[in-house]
C-alpha cells in the first residue's frame, strides 16, 4: 500500500488523541532533512486519556512500506496500520510532509 512517510515531527495520535513519537528515530532516510521511522521501532503515547479504558502508553506499527527499506526495515507510512498498549487502540499519521511516498 502507498502513502507518505512518516518523520519526526510527524502529527501521530492514538484513537483517543494521545501524540505519539518513534522511540527511535532512522537517520538513515531522511525527509525534508527529518529522520524517518522504522516498523520495528516502538512509538511512546503520551496525553492519552479514555475514558474507560487503560490509557495508551506504547504503539508498535504492523503495517508499513512493503517494497521500500531502511537498514532491511519497512519505513512507516501515513495509512498503515499500529496497534496501541495496553488499549489496543489504534495509531494513525494525521499530518506528514507531502513529498516523498512510499511503497
């Protein structure tokens, strides 16, 4: 599946709105001179606070670039697919930079 890559800086929020930042950062690919994101990376939530649930804490990306490659690492990408812990909520890119796609 195509879709931008996601940098630091990018705006990542878990379904309740907690913003979530990679753990570790790529600097190997960067975008607009800001490092990327693997898949493999852990992503830190903060601010999260649903009402019912345990609020998000971490969120590990599933889904990603499949034909572009960091370090023999897929990049994550606006559209993939993160499961948040322990809410299993999921994480979404709402704003990236607007030039460089993956796929």
């Amino acid at each position: 599946m195509p879709g931008l890559l996601a940098h630091d800086g990018a705006v990542t929020l878990c379904a309740h709105a907690g913003q979530a930042r990679p753990a570790v950062l790529n600097p190997r690919v960067k975008v607009g001179g800001r490092p990327t994101a693997v898949l493999t990376a852990p992503w830190l939530v903060t601010g999260c606070a649903p009402p019912s649930v345990p609020p998000c804490v971490t969120a590990q990306w599933v889904t990603g670039t499949t034909r572009v490659r960091s370090v023999g690492v897929p990049l994550v990408i606006q559209g993939g697919t993160a499961v948040c812990a322990p809410s299993g909520a999921p994480l979404a890119v709402v704003a990236v930079q607007p030039r460089v796609r993956g796929i």
